[in-house]
C-alpha cells in the first residue's frame, strides 16, 4: 500500500440555524376503589422546530499528491468564493396528549393501560442550485406532510413475585414519523412514517438484603418502512444530504435480551455490570440493518474507597467487551467530468474484530471540598485489523487504540 493517491482539493461550507419552543404539562394523581389505590397520568406537549439550513462549496483547482496520514488541507485552503448548492428553510410541529392508568388488580397484581394520540406537521422549502436537476435548472420544492390523530397504545403487566422480585410484562405499539427522509429522485418526495411492535418481558428484583439491584429483559421490536439508503442515486450534499434519497420498505426485526446488576456490595464498594445480546435484520434487504451494532457488549465497572489512613482514595476501574462488527456496501466513485462522487458504483468491506478495553482510574479527596482524579484508558494497546476488500482484499492497516490520560480536579460543596 503506497499511502499516496491523485486527488482534488475541494472544501464544503455549512450553515445551520435552529429555534426550538416546547411546552410539557402533566397531571399526577391517585383514587380508591374495590379496596385498592390506582394511580393515573394524563399529560400534553407540544415541540415547535424552526430550522434554515443551506450550503454551498468551492474547487481550489489543485491537484495534490498527498501521504494521506500526513494530508494537512489548512495547507491548500481556498481564497475563491462559496458556490451555493443547496437551501432549506424547514418547520417541525409535534402535538400530542397522553395518559396512563395503574391499576391494582390485588395486591401483587397491577395492569398498566396507557396511550398517546399524536399530531405531526412538516413543512419544508428547499432551493436546488441546479447541481441536482437535468440542464443545471435552479429547481425549487415546496413539501408539506402531516399526520393526524395517530393513536399508540400501550399495555403492561406486574406481578410481585416477593417483597424483593417482580416480573412484568408489556406490549407497545410504535410510530415515528420519517418526513425529513425523501424518496428519489432528488428533491424527493417524504417518506412515510414507521410502525410496529415491542414486546419486552422479564424480571427485576434486589440482593443482599437489596443492596445489588438486578434485571433482566427480554424483548423483541419489529418496525415497518424504515427508511433506509437508495443505492440508486449518489449521496447529496447540505441539507439534501440529510434528506435524500431512501427506501421506505425495510421490514427491521430485533430481538435480545439485557442483564444489569448495580448496587453497592458491600460498604464502599460499588459495581456496575450489564450484558447486551442483539439480532437484528432488515427482512426486504436480507441481511443485518446495523452492521456496526455488536451482538455481544459486556461492560463492568467498579470503585472500592478505601479504609483507615486510605479513606480518602477511591480506586476504580472498567472493562468494555464487544464481538466483532463490520460495515459494507457501495460508494460512489469521484467524476472529474462533473467535479461530483456520481461515477461508478465501488464495492467496499470494512471489519473490526471484537476487542476488549480496560480502563483504571484513581480519586484522591483533598479536603471537604476538592478531589483530585486520575483516568487511564485503555491501558492495553490492542490493535485491530481492518480491510478493504473492494479492490485489494490483502490490503489493510493496522491501528492502533490511543491511549488516555487525564487528571482533573474537582469542587464539591
């Protein structure tokens, strides 16, 4: 691998502007009935969101023959001026009221009826500078899309297995709308929204007299017309970069479980420690959705204060543990006919092995109101192998984990 290759310089400008107004009001109350208490929520909110977004960018015209791990682009920064590409002014409106009803069936037994009936409004003005249209026409596009009265319902159930275990049990049904996200051809038309359904079991409970808190879930999501990218058109830029172009059929699953223990052992010595297990596939592409998503992630933490004439130093540390993931598709080449990534479609396959982090740290209370600490991270050097399978499958690099180190203070009082 030569580390050198023929490129053009070229820089992007962007700029972004947003106002966000929220309004959140809840009721919190509780009534007597059949011999037991029932709790109830009734809530609305209101999000307002006004954004303008534009972009634009400039060719410095010089072709460059760089070390690409010595590249340094203040070096070839352009005086020319900005050329507009894209501008966008965008309105987000979310309404909504909610509400929920705890209802103690017996005395271990509570059933959880809840929902949300939600109203959704996007408005958006977007200005093409012709790089996007047939003939390099300026083209403009005006979309509205809402969406009224969209009920969510939820439904759960507890039952209290002791004084310290539970087991519980729910069912939600989901919406989020995906507006923002346009069909092809650019400036594309709004996708609509995803639904689906959660389901989640499982059980939490307490040890050591409840000194470790303890779950475990399990759960499986599924989600229709999730948007996800149209290979069909190159990547664009600005706010059109953020939009367009997606497909609206992805048919998502995912399905797991969680574990989390928490608490404190024994007098000052506290632990975190949780396992994550994963699967998730998008059904009308035939493969995972998120590939760079771990199926196994397991994480401890721990700090222990010391006793005696040590009483004022804390030690502590983490290890971080994930299975290996990877990310592959296609890209756009560059085309130097049209100075834009819209030439041939390149394979690429980037992997990275599972790897383990350790990270150490050391806190020293000064007196009743300062505390000096000490953080390593990833005190092993492990290095990782990633490949580029496109053109050369024995081509790669490898990298190495920086290494972290931070001392800080702090004041408490």
């Amino acid at each position: 691998m030569t580390l050198t290759g023929s490129s053009t310089f070229r820089d992007r400008e962007f700029d972004y502007d947003e106002t966000q107004k929220t309004l959140d009001a809840v009721l919190r109350g509780s009534f007597h009935l059949l011999g037991h208490e029932h709790r109830v929520i009734l809530g609305t909110n209101i999000n307002k969101r006004d954004f303008r977004t534009s972009s634009g960018f400039r060719d410095s015209n010089i072709s460059l023959s760089p070390n690409i791990f010595e590249f340094n682009p203040r070096n070839h920064i352009s005086h020319e001026s900005y050329i507009p590409l894209t501008e966008a002014k965008i309105k987000v409106v979310e309404k909504g009221v909610y509400g929920s009803l705890v209802a103690q069936i017996t005395d271990p037994l509570k059933l959880i009826f809840g929902g949300r009936l939600s109203w959704y409004e996007y408005d958006n003005s977007s200005v093409s500078s012709g790089i996007y249209t047939p003939g390099g026409a300026v083209a403009t596009s005006l979309t509205r899309y809402e969406d009224n009265k969209v009920f969510t319902p939820y439904l759960g159930i507890v039952f209290d297995l002791t004084e310290q275990w539970s087991t519980y049990a729910s069912i939600t049904e989901t919406y989020k709308s995906q507006a923002s996200s346009h069909k092809g051809p650019p400036l594309g038309t709004p996708l609509k929204p995803v639904t689906g359904r959660s389901y989640e079991i499982g059980v939490k409970g307490g040890l050591f007299n409840n000194r470790l808190n303890t779950a475990l879930a399990f759960y499986s999501i599924k989600r229709n017309g999730q948007a996800f990218r149209d290979p069909s058109y190159p990547p664009t830029l600005g706010n059109l970069g953020s939009d367009c172009c997606y497909l609206d059929d992805g048919r998502i699953t995912s399905r797991g479980m969680d574990i989390e223990v928490s608490g404190e052992i024994v007098n000052g010595w506290q632990i975190l420690a949780g396992y994550t297990f994963n699967d998730n596939e998008n059904k009308a592409a035939s493969g995972r959705y998120s590939t760079v998503t771990p199926k196994h992630l397991f994480k401890l933490w721990t700090s222990y204060e010391l006793k005696g004439i040590l009483s004022d130093l804390k030690l502590g540390g983490g290890i971080t543990a994930q299975s290996s993931y990877y990310q592959k598709g296609s890209a756009r080449a560059f085309n130097q006919a049209t100075g834009l990534y819209n030439g041939p479609s390149v394979p690429y396959d980037f992997t990275e092995p599972g790897r383990v982090l350790v990270d150490l740290f050391a806190q020293y209370r000064l007196n009743k109101y300062w505390s000096a600490t000490l953080n390593v991270n990833n005190i092993f050097d492990k290095k990782y192998y990633q490949s580029v399978t496109s053109n050369n499958p024995g081509a790669g690099n490898f990298y190495g984990e920086p290494r972290n180190f931070l001392v800080s203070m702090r004041y408490s009082y």
